[in-house]
C-alpha cells in the first residue's frame, strides 16, 4: 500500500518535459523547481500547456520526455495512485453515488488506513462542512463542493496538492472569500500547492510564487510583486495587468540609468530594470504609475509632452484615460480620484509624467500587444 | 515508503502499451463471435440458400444458382410485397401523428408528472405484445362493445365489421409499435432548451412559426429514429395481419412464414426474406441521407 | 362560451395527450378486466366476475409450462445477452481501436433487420447445419437480437459518464481494479440494469424469431398465438397482467432508488 504520508517529499523537480500531441506541442521543454511548502502558481491564457503540466504531474497524462521528480524520486511514468500527489479537480469531480464522508474517506481506505473516522472529521473541521457528511455531492452548493473536493484532496496528507482551476465555477464574490481560506489552509497544512489558473488576480492573491506559461514555455517567474513590477516579455507585462509599451532606443546606458530616445523626448531607465540586449527597447510603464495633468503645469522625473485626452473614463475609484501621443500610440493613464481636482474630459492637452524608477525594458523586437488579447474570461 | 517511489534513474521505461491496447479486442471478442455466427452467418445461408432448388425428397435442396427464384418470388408474392410497405408506411404516419403530440406534451407540459408519464408511455410494452393485439381483435371484434355500440346506434350495419379488415391491420400495427415512436422522439425534443422557442418568439415568431421553424427541425433526429423504428419491424411483421387481417389483408411476412413453416419452400423463403431485407436497406438509406442524418445508433 | 374556447385551445395538448393514453392503455385494461372473467372457455364475452383465474393461474393446459419456459429463457437470454453486451459496450465508449466502425455497423444491423429475416435465416442456418430447433436455440436466438440493444443502452450510460471521476479515484490510491469497482461499475450499473431489463421484456415478449426456432417448445407468446384462433384461456390474461404489473414495479423502484442514490428530495 502507498503511504502518502509519510513518502517522498522534497521539491517538484521537472526537467526538460514536454508533451505534444500529434503536431502540437503543449509542453515545450520545460524546467522548473517548486519549492517543498510553497504556494505556487501556473498562469497562463487557456492552451498555454499549463493543466497539461498539472496532468502530467498528476500522472493523467504520459511525458513525451523529460522527467518528474519528488526529491529524490523520480514519478515520471508511475501510475497516478502510486503518486504522493492529488488533485482538486476543475468542477470537482466529487463521486456522485457516495456521500461527502465516503468521498473524502476514499483515499485513506484505498490506502488501506484502518481507522479513518477521525482524519475525515479533521477534514470536515477543516473546511467547516461537518454538518453534511451524510449529504450526497449534488445536495451541495458550488462553494461547498468546493470545499469538499480540497478536504477530499488534503486529508492524504500529500507531498504535493495540485488545483486546476479550483475557484473558475464560482462567483465572483464567492471566489474572492476562498481565494483567502485556501491560501489559510495552505499555511494551516504546509502542504506545497501547485495552482494553475487564467486568472491573474486569483494567482496574485494567493500564490508565493508564480510562473507565466505560454505557449508551452515558461515567459518568467518570481513573486507576484516582481512579476508585476519588473517583467521581462512584453507578454507578461501585458498579461499581468496592463502596461504601456512604447518603442526607443538606449542612447547611453554607462551610468545607473540609461537614456533612452523615444519618438525624440529622453527619458531615464535604471539599467538593472533594462532587458532589452541592444539597443532597440519597448520602454514600459504601468498605467497607474502615470501622472497626468493640464499643459503648462510643472513636472519632474520623466515627462511625456504632446498629449490629448481621446477618451476618459471615470470609474469611481480612479479615472481612466486614453491619452493620444504625437506619434498616433494611444497610451493608458489611471489616476486616483484622491485630490478633489476635476477629472479632465476629452480633447484636453496633457503632459505626463512619472518617476524613472518605475521604468522597464524590454527587448524591442517583441509583439508590443503579445498577451493583451489573451484574457478570456471563461476558459 | 513504497519501493516504487524510490526510482532515480529513467531505467523505468515507458509502460508497455500492448496489453492495454488488446483489451478492447478481447471485451469485444464473445460479443463480435456471437454476432458472426448467429446473424452474419445464417444471413449469408439465407443468401445461398435463396438460389436452391429442390432436391430428392421434400425439405432437400441443393445449389444449382437459379437466380431467377428471385424473380418467381416477386410475382407470386408482389400484392403481398407491395401490402406490407403500404401497411408499414401508413402505420409509420399515424403513429407519427399520435406520438408527436403526446411526446410534446410529456416534454414540456408535464412538469413534475414528467417521469411518471414516461412509465406511464413505455408501460404498455410491459404487457405481452400477443396479448394486446388479441385484445384489440377481442375489443374491435364481433362480440365486442365498440361494434354493439356502432350497431345499436346504426352507425354500422348489420353486416358490417372492424376486425378483418385493412383498418384494422394497420391500427394494430400503428398501436404495437408506438412506444418505439414515442421514446426517440421524447428523447429529442426534451433536449431543446426551452429558451430557443422562447427566443423565436422574441423575434416576432408566433407558435405555429416557433413549431414550424424551431421545435421541427431540432427533434429531426428523433423523428428519424423512431419513423425508423416503427417501419422496419411493421413491415416485417405479420401477426397483426394474421390476427386483425383477412386473406385479402396478408403480408409478406406471412407469405415468408408460410413457406418456410407450412410449405417447406425454403428458397422461396429465403428470396422473399432477401428481398424484404434489401428493401428495407434501400429505403432506409435513401430516407436517412434525405433526412441528413448520419447517426443513427 | 370565449372563455370555454380558449380554455379548450390551452389545453388543447393535455386533452390530446389524455386521449392518447386512453388510447395506449384500453387494451390493457381490457386484458387485466377479462382476467377476473368467470368464464370457463372462450373469454370472450363478460360472465362475471371471479378471484378463480388468479387464485389458479396454471388452470389451462399448457400455460405455465409456457410461461416456464419463457421465464427461463428470459432469464438466461438476458444474462448473456447483457454480459456480452456490456462487455462490447465498455470496448467501445472507452477505448479507441481500429475496427471500429465496423463494429459499429454489426451493432447495428440486428436492430434494423425485420424479425422475420433473423428468424427465417436462423432456422435455414439450424436445418443446414443439422441441429434440431428447441430450448438452446431459441437461447442462442434471443442472445443474438438482444446484445445490439444492451450495448446502445449501457454505452449511452458510459457516453454520459464524466472521465474525471475515474481520474479522481486513480488520484486517490485506487489502481484499476479498485477503480472500475468503486466508481465507474456504480456508476453505469443503473445502464446496465437498465439493459437486462430491456433485454428481458424483449425475450419474454418475442414471438416471430422464437416461432421459427422453437421447434416443439412452447413459450407464452406462442400459447397466446395458439390459443388465439380458439379462444384464450382467462388464465392467460392473468399472466400476461402480473407480468405487466411486476414490470411496472420494477421501473416504479428503479426510479425510486435511481433518485435516492442522486440524492434528490
């Protein structure tokens, strides 16, 4: 019998996998390490090869090559029921014909455990569902089956949980409240879990650290705030929240901030932000970052001239503009509704500006709109 | 911690996929022998025997490939031939138009009577299928209460009646084969979503259009399944003619029956079940790629 | 007389649908009615009433050796024809082959042949071969039109099954076996219940294939053909409405138990 409990841990190890199918490659040699207890994310538009890496992980679905590990053992071809992995299935997968404590019982008894009863109630306490163990799935809300799938899932004590899409039946607001007590549970356990998800804001809230897939590969990982702040392809800038990118080239990059020449203005960008390898750059910055303000008021940091308000819209919290450049770009401004000033309206000239330090680079022989299309709300 | 686990190096190669890939064979396999020896094969007996002819001795046959029994068959029998599809199409129509509405009405005006009216429509299959034609015979025949009534209000004559005759064949066969209309048809139509009618309507359709243009065209599988259903075996059959029916009423199945049970001329048979069998293909071809639909089971 | 009228056009299908149960169900009234006939020959014309028919259901000749031998022969046509059936049914809703389509073809062909076409070929195929007609073939018969029907109704069920379910089980330690015994057989058994029921009714119910290969046994449908041109024995409609009654029980609970086990309230 596997012991889940108490078998391999360790980090997930991929090394060199990939899957195609036919033609098609959904996995594109990959390489990655999830640290042993991490909250970790996959994220990425739908067809990026991220549930397939869940499946494989999973033992769903076979590796065309490369390996999997846990620690020091190796998982790759093992049969999914010999793994110290589960999953937390999109739309829960909960078994119809049994009830909610033969459900989460299920793995403890094909483990052959002898005594389940208090582990299932433990699980039970953990997702606060103990009042329906005698119900049958469908008697339950979403969100409860939701809970239910995780305690299902957790009770084995794996080294490694995985979700697929576990939040995309729920509501909004729903989804909102489990996105907190599943990142509680995670710390509750110190379980490594390993989440894969379109939604960006779902995997910011929760994950410690977050890989953006696409098209098979890995664009870049690190923390939420390093990601969101300092990306490195013109994807990810455009996949995590909004960015405007806009085309120059690095005049002098010998002091700690280059000086970049866009569309005849100089702007400065902190060379350790600059991951462009020539000269050619798309210099971006956060819609949210811009300052922006009638012509003729005075400004510092990196000031943006020419600009007329084509659109503004307010949306209580923030105002948000689209500001026409001299040279036809269109760039977004989201200003806070935190200073009394009237919102500016449409066809007023403007002057932007915003501090260097928030300036990123990147190589200017990217698709300026890679990953602004790819946010499907339903998958 | 199982040994399993323990596996560090890629000397575990790929799952050997053969044995996998052979089950499917081997779960098919009694099926598919059954099938062959018990349908394909005496069908294809059927074909050689269709061009015997008589040997020594009744009930001995011997193939000398006459062909042309094929061609006795057909004008000894082509009343009968002819009978059996006029029966079978009628009784497909009628039944058409009695399910329709009845399969409508467990589908979207039953509400939480649904299920029980589905039992209720399959139920009658649960009686014996002799039983029920012998009680119509029992019900339309001369000392049965629809024929006193109809005498005693001088609706029908004395000499008239309603058992042996056309009428009465093609309404035992619209009734035996009902259930097979009715369920394909219920199947369909409950799988339209409501909300289409509801959205022809939005779009200045009124409910004869909505039916005509939305609720028809959607449960056209079904109407093929079950006019399907309901043909083939009614054409096939010949215990309604045979019980409801006179001389005048016989089918080819009671042609075939009579010559393979009563007068022992298997080839003859053979041919008339050949080509009732090719018939039926022919039609039910033609039929299913005008209807376009492809699938059928 | 407005209100009557558009009374009467909205409830216009109700009152189609009324007739047309009325319709489906007069013959077996009449044939559950005429089962408490106290008539000694012909049945038919009402003599009164009597409980002697259901107190005395083998009181012709002949009927329950017929019904005896339908019921064994249901019993083992369905158990073969559902086990061959269901095992067709898993090969095909599970797994991809080469061949398939022609399977498919074979599957199908029984269910669009006429009765009389199986019947008559099997007999020619039984006379070639030198096998005498009896018990065994009308088994072997039954078998034969009955898988088509088992393996569309149980892949149906298979068809609607969600492939993560069984997912879920590997994930959670269960290896194939334990798999297919914890949650897909409970899963699809409903189908394949659903299925020996179906191939139950039709081998109880079949008259022209068991006709042609029955040699000298006689089954209830042919009693009741028999009987028919003389007269039928009270008897008869006793059997033929509790088996119409066991049925209806049957579907009533499998209903019944189907909405307990989803939970349903």
């Amino acid at each position: 019998m596997v012991d889940a409990s108490s078998s391999a841990h360790g980090d997930l190890i991929l090394k060199n996998l990939t899957k195609s199918f036919g033609e098609f490659i959904a996995v594109d040699d990959l390489d990655l390490v999830i640290p042993e207890g991490s909250f970790f994310a996959l994220l990425g538009p739908s067809g990026c090869g991220k549930t397939t890496t869940l499946r494989m992980v999973a033992g769903l679905e076979e590796p065309t090559s490369g390996t999997i590990f846990i620690g020091k053992s190796e998982i790759t071809y093992e049969k999914p029921y010999k793994r110290p992995v589960n999953t937390v299935f999109q739309n829960y997968a909960l078994f119809p014909h049994l009830s909610i404590y033969e459900n989460i019982a299920f793995g403890l008894r094909r483990r052959g455990v002898k005594n389940v009863d208090d582990q299932v109630q433990k699980a039970l306490d953990l997702v606060e569902l103990t009042h329906l163990a005698s119900r049958k799935p469908n008697q339950l809300s979403g969100g409860q089956q939701q809970r239910i799938a995780l305690a299902r899932a957790i009770v084995n004590r794996p080294a490694l949980l995985l979700l697929d899409e576990p939040l995309g039946a729920l509501d909004l607001k729903l989804r909102r409240a489990m996105q907190i007590e599943l990142k509680w549970i995670q710390t509750e356990v110190g379980i490594t879990f390993v989440h894969v998800t379109h939604d960006q804001e779902e995997a910011m809230t929760m994950a410690d650290t977050i890989a953006v897939m696409n098209e098979g590969k890995i664009e870049q990982m690190g923390s939420p705030a390093d990601l969101y702040d300092n990306p490195r392809t013109s994807f990810v800038a455009n996949f995590l929240g909004q960015s405007n990118l806009i085309k120059g080239s690095i005049l002098d990059a010998s002091g700690n901030s280059a000086v970049v020449d866009i569309f005849g203005t100089k702007i400065g960008l902190p060379v350790d932000r600059n991951h462009a390898h020539d000269s050619s750059v798309l210099v971006g910055i956060r819609p949210e970052k811009i300052r922006i303000a009638p012509v003729g008021t005075q400004m510092n940091g990196n000031i943006l001239e020419g600009g007329v308000i084509s659109d503004a819209s307010y949306i209580g919290v923030s105002t948000q503009y689209q500001v026409e450049m001299p040279w036809g770009q269109e760039l977004m401004v989201f200003e806070q509704n935190d200073d009394g000033t009237p919102p500016l309206s449409k066809g007023d000239p403007v002057i932007l500006s915003w501090s260097p330090i928030f300036t990123f680079g990147l190589a200017g022989d990217q698709d300026v709109n890679a990953g602004s299309e790819a946010h499907p709300e339903i998958e | 911690m199982s040994t399993a686990l323990m596996h560090t190096g890629t000397h575990e190669k790929k799952p050997v996929l053969t044995k996998k890939k052979l089950l499917p064979y081997w779960l098919l396999a009694p099926g598919i022998v059954w099938l062959f020896i018990f349908f394909l094969v005496p069908i294809y007996q059927l074909i050689s025997t269709s061009t015997q002819t008589q040997g020594y001795g009744i009930g001995t046959y011997v193939q000398t490939y006459r062909f042309a029994n094929f061609i006795d068959a057909i004008t000894s029998s082509r009343a009968q031939l002819f009978r059996s599809f006029e029966y079978a199409f009628l009784a497909t129509s009628f039944a058409l138009i009695i399910s329709y509405p009845l399969a409508y009405a467990v589908a979207f005006k039953s509400g939480r009577w649904k299920n029980t009216l589905l039992v209720l429509i399959v139920a009658p299959f649960f009686c014996s299928f002799l039983l029920r034609t012998v009680a119509w015979e029992q019900i339309l025949g001369e000392q049965g209460v629809v024929i006193k009534t109809l005498r005693f209000l001088h609706i029908m004559g004395a000499q008239g009646h309603l058992t042996a005759t056309p009428f009465a064949v093609v309404a035992g066969l619209t009734y035996n084969f009902l259930p097979f209309m009715t369920l394909p048809l219920y199947a369909s139509l409950e799988r339209i979503d409501i909300r289409m009618m509801e959205a022809s309507g939005d779009l200045y359709a009124n409910a004869f259009t909505t039916f005509r243009r939305v609720t028809v065209p959607l449960s056209m599988p079904g109407v093929v399944a079950g006019t399907l259903l309901t043909f083939i075996p009614a054409a096939g059959d010949y215990i309604n003619a045979e019980l409801l029916g006179n001389p005048g009423t016989k089918m080819i199945g009671n042609v075939i029956e009579a010559r393979y049970l009563a007068i022992v001329d298997y080839p003859g048979a053979a041919a008339l079940s050949l080509i009732l069998m090719v018939t039926i293909m022919i039609l039910v071809m033609a039929y299913v790629k005008r209807a376009g639909t492809e699938e059928l089971v | 007389m407005k209100q009557a009228s558009r009374w009467f056009s909205r409830n216009l299908i109700r009152i189609y649908a009324f007739l047309g149960f009325a319709y489906l169900f007069l013959p077996i009234i009449y044939t559950i009615a005429f089962s408490f006939n106290n008539s000694t020959k012909s049945n038919l014309v009402w003599v009164g009433f009597t409980w002697n028919n259901w107190l005395n259901p083998c009181g012709a000749p002949d009927v329950c050796n017929a019904l005896g031998n339908s019921l064994k022969i249901g019993v083992l046509a369905t158990f073969f024809a559902t086990l061959l059936g269901t095992m067709m049914a898993f090969a095909m809703g599970r797994y991809a082959f080469k061949g398939r389509s022609v399977v498919n073809i074979l599957i199908f062909l029984p269910m669009a042949t006429p009765e009389i076409v199986m019947g008559a070929s099997l007999l020619t195929m039984f006379i070639s071969f030198g096998f005498n007609p009896g018990f065994w073939t009308i088994v072997i018969a039954h078998v034969m039109f009955c898988i088509s029907f088992v393996v569309v109704t149980v892949k149906a069920r298979i068809a609607s099954l969600d492939p993560r379910l069984e997912q879920a089980a590997m994930d959670l330690y269960a290896d194939e076996r334990e798999t297919f015994r914890r949650v897909t057989f409970p899963l699809v058994a409903p189908g394949i219940a659903a299925a020996a029921l179906l191939a139950f009714s039709l081998s109880f119910d079949d008259f022209i294939i068991t006709n042609f290969n029955s040699g000298s046994v006689n089954t209830f449908p042919k009693f009741v053909y028999i009987s028919a041109q003389r007269g039928l024995p009270p008897q008869a409609n006793v059997i033929g409405s509790s088996m119409f009654l066991i049925a209806l029980v049957i579907v009533l609970l499998g209903q019944f138990v189907g909405r307990k086990r989803a939970g349903v309230r």
